[in-house]
C-alpha cells in the first residue's frame, strides 16, 4: 500500500426529509446565494419549491440559475459567473444531479477570478479560492456531491475535460434517496454504470499489492450497485435499493477508494468524454459502450487483476483468462439487460468516425497525463465498440 492523504470536508446529511435543512446549513455560508438547477426535473417534481421555501425560511436571498444540461457546458457557466457577479453571491445552492453540481463547482471559482473559467479546464490556471458551495443530491451517479471534481464541455471546441481541486469539495451534501423515485429507469441504469465505472478504473489501473482493505472495499461497492440496481429497475420507490445507490456513487469517488493505491487513471472516462462531447450522448451511456471493450482490449494484459474481481463478485472460477472473459459477457449481459447501449453503432455512431474520436481524446490525454493512451491504442479500443 502507498502513502496516501485522505481529506474530505464535507458534510453529509443522508435520508429522508433532509432537503428541508438546506436553507438552515447554506446560512452558515453566507445571505446571498445562487440557485443552480437543471431543465425540468425539481420543477415538475416539486424540490424546487422545497428548497426555494427552506432558502426563504432561512432569510437567505436567492437568484435563479437553472437551465444546466445533462453534459454541462461552459457556456452555462459562464453565465453563472456573470450573475454571480452582477448580484454579488457570496455562496451557491445546487439543486440537481452530477451536472448540476459540476456547473455549480465551476460558478464557484470562476466568480472569484477575472480569467475565463475555461482555463481551470485547461491546466492554464488554477483554483485560488471558490464560493462556499452546498450540493442537493437528486440523482445517484458521478459523486460530485461529496468529491472535489468537475466535468463540463466546451461545444465550440468540442472537449470534454474534467478538473479537480481541493477547494471545490462542497461544503455539505444533502442526499435524500426519495427524491431519486422520480428518475427515469433509463437515467437509473446510466448514473448506476457511472458509478461503477469509478469502481472499475481504480480497481483495474491500480498495480499495487497488498491492497487489501481497497480491493474487498471496492468489490462490496461494485455489487452493491449491481443488485441495488437490478431492484430500483423493479421497484422505482425501493427505498433501501436508492438509498444504497445513492451511498454508493458518493463513496466511489469520494477519495476512499483510490487511497493508498498509487497511481490511477479514468481510461474508460478519457474515451467515453469524447463520444459525449462530439455527439451529446448520455455519460452513462457512452461509459456502457466503453466498458466491456476496455475490459476485452485489457484482458490480455491484466488477466490476473482481471479475474480476481470477477471471480470474487460473481462467483467464476477458472484460469485467469478463463474468469476473465467469462466476468466480461456477465458484465456485458447486466449492462444490455439494464437498458443500456454496448456498441456505437446503438447510439448512432458510425465506426467511420473512430479516428476522429481518438484524435479528440488526446487533449484531455495530456490534461490528465495518461499519455500511454495514444491514437493507436484509443482507436484500437474503439473498434471493440463496433
């Protein structure tokens, strides 16, 4: 095991009736906020109106920012900024999923600078300060709630780049699982995958042994989700089964899991982000692509990592490659039985294009120094997806 710093300051408040409280802890924080949320959903699902009424108890002064879409965008953000400038927030309100909270986390440091935000993206400048933020929680997937992490795209560029500093972390989490019922069985399935595509990279990029607390860790999140998936699919107001996905994509990625493991990477995130910039396809679709045909282009390479998670969350036994490629078509299976696309060409997108999404993938390569990903490799990964 490596030397590792753990260190995450948020505060979570988990279960139900706990939007209530949203008002009462941003209070803490400061008079004037910004309430950023997405499209439609907490409108049409009534947590809008909750949380403007708790804001409102709480004698905090509000402006709206909603409109934030499912692939955040810089343009969005920026936006934000100038509001938040204009109006003088002094801290900020998220209201929504992953998307909504990255926004949020953007708003938050872009306000207190006079750069383009776009350049925190870009490794051009980094985060001095950022608004005090907290995160409503409404749907279990990327764990921005409780990480320091951010993802937005840039349409005019076309890329998809993630960032993360320690001074995003929000400073509370509010995660009440009821107000998951709501999401879509589609939207359920595809914030389950992101959730275990963290699980999955940290888990298969790490080499380090002796890591056993992390391993066995790592494999209880992963079938934690894959059953607490299965049952919210049949049962949309299952309680424990969204209240265990919710727990499970915050503690994915809240820094737990990657401690003490060394380096890691997010492959399957560096390739999925360019399917999503270019086409604006679901992230948890585009991971569902990714993932069976990253696991088939590693399985040669990792065989031993490979098989002993799957012979420890599904039961396999056999030759390394044996487990391997066995734990690969029951990946594979659960993924097209929740719902979810395995090949481009079910989203849309031709293999003609695969040099174009590698060659997309490369800058974000650089960004998060995974540079052993170069056009070969990503191309020959991608044409695994066909």
């Amino acid at each position: 095991m490596h030397n590792f710093v753990f260190h995450n300051p948020t505060k979570v408040l988990f279960g139900k009736g706990t939007i209530q409280h949203a008002g009462k802890e941003l209070a803490f924080y400061g008079k004037r906020a910004l309430l950023i949320y997405g499209q439609n959903s907490a409108n049409k699902n009534g947590l809008l109106h909750t949380v403007k009424g708790s804001l409102t108890e709480a004698e905090i002064e509000f402006v709206e920012h909603g409109g934030a879409k499912a692939n955040p965008t810089v343009e969005h953000v920026r936006k934000g900024i100038q509001i938040a400038k204009s109006e003088k927030i002094d801290c900020i309100c998220a209201l929504g999923g992953g998307s909504v909270i990255d926004s949020a986390k953007a708003i938050s440091a872009g306000a207190l600078v006079e750069h383009d935000v776009w350049k925190f993206f870009t490794g051009k400048k980094s985060v001095k300060n950022a608004l005090p933020l907290i995160a409503i929680s409404t749907l279990a997937a990327s764990g921005s709630e409780m990480n320091s992490g951010m993802v937005l795209t840039n349409q005019h560029t076309l890329q998809k780049f993630g960032f993360a500093h320690r001074l995003l972390f929000p400073k509370v989490a509010i995660m009440d699982p009821e107000t998951t019922y709501t999401v879509s069985p589609q939207q359920t399935a595809y914030g389950a995958i992101d959730s275990l595509a963290h699980i999955l990279e940290f888990y298969m990029t790490s080499v380090q042994n002796g890591t056993v607390v992390q391993d066995r860790y790592m494999e209880g999140l992963a079938m934690a989700i894959l059953e607490s998936c299965d049952n919210a699919l049949k049962n949309a107001e299952d309680y424990e089964a969204r209240s265990s996905l919710m727990w499970s994509a915050a503690l994915t990625l809240n820094g737990l899991s990657s401690s003490g493991l060394g380096k890691v990477g997010f492959p399957m995130h560096l390739i999925e982000h360019s399917l999503s910039a270019i086409h604006d396809i679901p992230h948890g679709a585009g991971l569902s692509i990714i993932i069976p045909a990253w696991f088939r282009y590693q399985a040669k390479h990792i065989p031993e990592r490979m098989s002993q998670f799957f012979s420890r969350i599904f039961g396999i036994t056999g030759t390394p490659q044996e487990v391997s490629e066995h734990g690969i078509q029951i990946l594979t299976t659960w993924l097209t039985n929740s719902g979810a696309p395995t090949t481009l060409g079910e989203v849309g997108i031709s293999t003609a294009e695969i040099p174009r999404l590698a060659e997309n993938a490369l800058p974000l390569a650089k960004v998060w120094r995974m540079r052993e990903y170069d056009q070969k490799k990503i191309e020959e990964i991608l044409q695994l997806c066909g």
